[in-house]
C-alpha cells in the first residue's frame, strides 16, 4: 500500500510536471492559426514587377514571395478603380452590391459586414496601415494609422483612432516603419493577426523618394510595342478618353514645375536631381515624337523609381516576420489595386477592361501549404480575397460573398468546378479621363466588351490579338462565338445580381465625400 501511495504521488507529480511543460511550450509557440499580412500598392502594373518576366525593373523583395511561394498569371479585377477595388477586397462582393462603385459619388458604408469584422469576431487581432481611400473612417479594426484621402508622397498627415498624427519624411517608408511598429509593440502577440498595409505608391503624381531620385537617370526604358496606337481598330471610346502620355501628363506630372508638400531639405535634394534634367528639356524644344519619348521616359523613370521604394518596403515586412520567426506561419500577399497602363496603348492611369488595367499583380506566399514557384492560370478575381482570408483563419464564408476561396488553388487543388469566365463592370464616366462606363466577360481566349451609353460592341480573340488592337465583333468568323459570349455576359449578370441598379445603405453620418479635383 505504502508503495502504491508513492507510485501515485509520483504520478500526480510527473503529471504536473508534465502539464507547466506543455504550458510553457504553448506559450511560447505561435499561434496555430496563421497570420495573414496583406500588403497592397496603388497602381503597380504587374509588367513592372520582375516576376512578371517584367523587362523595366527588379523587384527583388516581391519576387521573394513569389519564388517561396505561387504567382497568379491570370488575377482579375471587378471594376478597374482604386476606391471600388478597396471596398471589394473587404467584402467579397461586387461594386453594386457594397455600394462603392466610384471615386465620386461613393462613400463606403462601415456598418456593413466585411472580412476584418468576421476575423475581429473570431479572435484576430485586425489593423490596417496607410491608405484607405474610402471616405468613411474604418470599422472592424482593433487599429488603423491611415492617409488621409489619397494622401501625398512626402509628410503624410494620418488619421487614428487617438486622432490625427502629422509625419515627416517619404511616405512609403513610414507606412512600412508604422506597420512594424504595431507588429511590434501594438498588437496582442498571444492572437493571431490580420494586417493589411496599403501604400500610396506608385499612384499618380509618382514622386520618388530622396534616396531613388537619380535613379534610372542613364538607363533608357524600353517603350511598349503600342505606345503609338491609333485606336482605329476599336470602338469610339478607346479613341475618345484623356488618359494619353502624349497629351494628358501635365507639367506637375512631368515634375516640370515646383511640387508641393516638401520641406526645406527635401526640397533641396528635389530641386538638385530635377533642375539639370529639366533644364536640359526646355533647351532641347523637343516636338511631335521626340516629345511623346522624353514624356514616356520622365513619366517611366519617376514611377519606377516609386515602385522601387515598394519593393524596399516589402522586404523590411519580410526581414521582420523572419527576425520574430513568424514567417513560416504567415501567409503574405503581395497585390496592387488594379493593374495601370505604362504606355500600352499610349497610356497611363486605369479604367479599362483591356488586359493591362484588368489583370492584377498577385503573389502569395504560405509555407507548408504553397509549393515554392508556383505558376497558376486560374481565372481569379479580387473578390476571392475575402473568402481565401476568411478560408485560411477556419473561418465559415458567408453565403452572400460572390468570390471563392483560393486556399485549395494554393494548395495545388483547383476545384473542377472552377470558374471558366470573369465579369467586369466599370462606372465612373465622365470624371477623370472620360473613359466610357462599361462592361464585359473574359474567358480563356476571348473577351466581349459593352459601351452601354454609346451603344458599342467590342469582341477580342486574345489567343491572335493579344494586344487588343483590333475588334473582332462584327466579323461574320466571329458571329458564333459572340452569340455564346453574350450569353455568357447575360448568365454572369444575373448570377451577380447586376441589373445597373446599387445598393443604397443608410446615409452616413458627417459630410459628403469632396468632390475631386480634375485629373487627380
């Protein structure tokens, strides 16, 4: 009995033992569900990305994610603009069904439910760093430290729920210093966390940072093989916008006249990289050609070197997962808004569902569950975001989001049912380059496009005409593939429920959303 007595106190003791061990590990363990750092930028062209096979510039940080992890090759958008893709990315829907369907008349509506509520009531930590651009203060975040509207390049004034806080230096690099902060100090390291940080760049007037400003200076970007379209081949409305190099850069665009929002010393460093250049251009007198190639040049070189900044950015986020080795349970994304023009079709800005503006750089890296240099072609839209977030955290998707999940894409399991065609709808017309209100399916090989206000057709066969150059809608060839396209249109419509009308929520309270300023 004695030693039975013993035995079981050594029992309960070994037991004990046992139990502050296993404690002790799990407190020092990560959480078991994963992280999800999403970092976006505004306006970054996926053919300025070196993982893209991009032949303009490295981004060797994002390429990271792309190598350890999978590259989307055929990501979409629901509506080319950077308000609406924003409002999409949160709630998993299309613009007429969250209300943000442009930059003017749209003002997000907070009390609507969206992906980092449904994380915050599942136990994430929630936080969203840099720019917003959504009108309405954020909702569903423990934490935010955004932009203020569209926000400048140099000393940002940010909001936060502790009110507004002014900055002084690039804002690329202090969005990137203010998101490691919160990993660092503001965030309940014993949650797992949601972080999405949003940078400015490179959206338009593309001012580079002090460290970047010469860059580029002696090299000669190459130009796009449509820089030069005559749109003949199209409807009235790819010849009837104001979003050409040629015409429509302006001198604050070209950096041909002093630039606001700099101090002192920033302006110093400004006026000694840009004051010989722009010298040089006005004694040169430049016209016709010779003209459209120094424009293309100073409009490429200075987005680049914005692009650049990004890049740097992503990996300092990187650098810092890894120092607090939470990289290996964190699923990064890397994404733009939209994607932008450089060029292509003598453009610059957004808007179109023409390749360039519709598909969007997307890069994921998760590991463990993505096999490094992955290449995927899937049909993919940004309203799938979402739901892979929500997938990921074991978090039920509600019934009424209009993406899919893309956890088994990521995981090398593309369910046989995946979607075979994507829909478009674009709306802002006639503000900010007058590009017609449209909208259109895409499959694997065609896109058929509709000008509702002009009443016109555009069919692409991408697999003969990549560079959508010319229509193909009233082609007899054609006749059959554009009945079968148009029903398709038709099925994606009332799949979405898209009957041109948008949902009206409860008008919010404060002032309306300022009307912008032309070419903003």
């Amino acid at each position: 009995m004695k030693i039975a007595a013993n035995l079981s106190q050594y029992v309960v003791l070994l037991a004990l033992l046992l139990a502050i061990e296993i404690g002790a590990t799990t407190a020092a363990d990560p959480p078991a569900r994963p992280n999800i750092l999403f970092i976006m930028s505004d306006d970054h062209a996926f053919q300025a990305i070196s993982a893209y096979n991009g032949r303009l510039n490295k981004t060797p940080n994002i390429d990271r994610i792309a190598n350890e992890g999978m590259r989307f090759d055929r990501a979409f958008v629901t509506n080319s603009l950077c308000g609406p893709c924003r409002a999409t990315i949160l709630t998993g829907k299309y613009s007429h069904k969250n209300g943000f369907y442009d930059n003017y008349n749209s003002r997000f509506f907070g009390g609507q439910p969206h992906v980092a509520k449904y994380l915050q009531g599942a136990g994430y930590q929630t936080a969203v760093v840099g720019k917003w651009h959504l009108i309405s203060q954020p909702t569903g975040f423990d934490h935010y430290h955004i932009l203020q509207g569209q926000g400048p390049y140099y000393n940002p004034v940010m909001n936060t729920p502790d009110g507004v806080v002014k900055h002084v230096g690039y804002t690329t690099e202090i969005i990137t210093d203010v998101a490691i902060d919160w990993l660092e100090k503001g965030r309940d390291k014993a949650k797992s966390f949601f972080l999405m940080c949003h940078h400015k760049a490179p959206h338009r007037n593309w001012q580079p940072s002090p460290k970047y400003l010469t860059k580029y200076n002696d090299v000669e970007i190459p130009e796009p093989e449509t820089l030069r379209d005559d749109y003949r081949g199209r409807t009235s409305a790819a010849a009837n916008q104001q979003m050409t190099v040629a015409k429509h850069l302006t001198p604050n665009d070209l950096k041909l006249v002093p630039q606001g929002g700099l101090n002192e010393e920033q302006r110093i460093a400004w006026d000694a990289a840009y004051g010989p250049e722009n010298e040089k251009f006005k004694q040169q007198g430049l016209e016709g050609d010779a003209l459209l190639k120094w424009k293309y040049q100073r409009y490429m070189k200075d987005y680049l070197r914005c692009v650049d900044s990004v890049d740097e950015s992503v990996g300092r986020m990187l650098a810092y997962l890894e120092k607090e080795k939470l990289l290996e349970n964190t699923l990064v994304i890397y994404a733009s808004d939209q994607g932008f023009y450089l060029g292509e079709h003598g453009w610059y800005d957004k808007r179109w569902m023409y390749e360039e503006s519709f598909r969007t750089p997307l890069v994921m890296r998760w590991p463990g569950h993505i096999k490094p240099a992955s290449v995927n072609r899937d049909l993919v839209v940004n309203i799938d975001l979402a739901e892979t977030f929500l997938d990921v955290a074991g978090v039920a998707i509600p019934p009424d989001m209009q993406g899919r999940s893309l956890k088994p894409v990521l995981e090398g399991k593309t369910p046989a049912d995946w979607r075979k065609s994507v829909y478009y709808h674009y709306y802002e017309f006639p503000q900010d380059h007058r590009v017609q209100s449209h909208y259109g399916v895409r499959t694997d090989r065609y896109k058929l496009i509709y000008f509702d206000r002009t009443k016109e057709w555009e069919l692409f066969d991408l697999e003969k005409d990549p560079h959508e150059l010319k229509s193909v809608a009233e082609d007899p060839a054609y006749a059959e593939t554009r009945k079968e396209l148009t029903a398709e249109l038709g099925r994606l419509r009332e799949q979405y429920q898209d009957d041109d009308s948008i949902v009206k929520f409860p008008e919010p309270e404060g002032p309306k959303p300022p009307m912008k300023k032309k070419g903003k």
